[in-house]
C-alpha cells in the first residue's frame, strides 16, 4: 500500500518536474498557452488515476 503511493507521488513529481523544464523551452505566445493546457490535462489523469483504482 505505502509502495504504491510512493509510487504514485513519485509519478506525479516527475510530472511537475517534466512540465516546467518543457515550459522553459517555448517562447512565451500562443504555442505556451496549448503546452500548458496539455500538461494540465496530464497531471490531472495522473492524479485521478487512484481514485479509478479505487472505484472499479
């Protein structure tokens, strides 16, 4: 139980870490804007993915 929610916080750590080195990249404009909106969506499916777990 703990192992996985190790895992889990683990999982959604390097989530963060990846979303703000990719966010360095892009200039600021329209393109920053999508890159958000999709790394948003990402951590938002890595930090339900439990609570499916839960559910079924």
């Amino acid at each position: 139980m703990i192992e996985s929610v190790r895992e889990w916080v683990l999982s959604v750590i390097i989530l963060v870490a990846a979303a703000a080195f990719f966010e360095g990249f892009f200039p600021p404009g329209g393109m920053d804007r999508y890159l958000k909106y999709i790394f948003a969506l990402i951590l938002l499916s890595a930090v339900l993915s439990p609570v499916t777990l839960l559910l079924t």
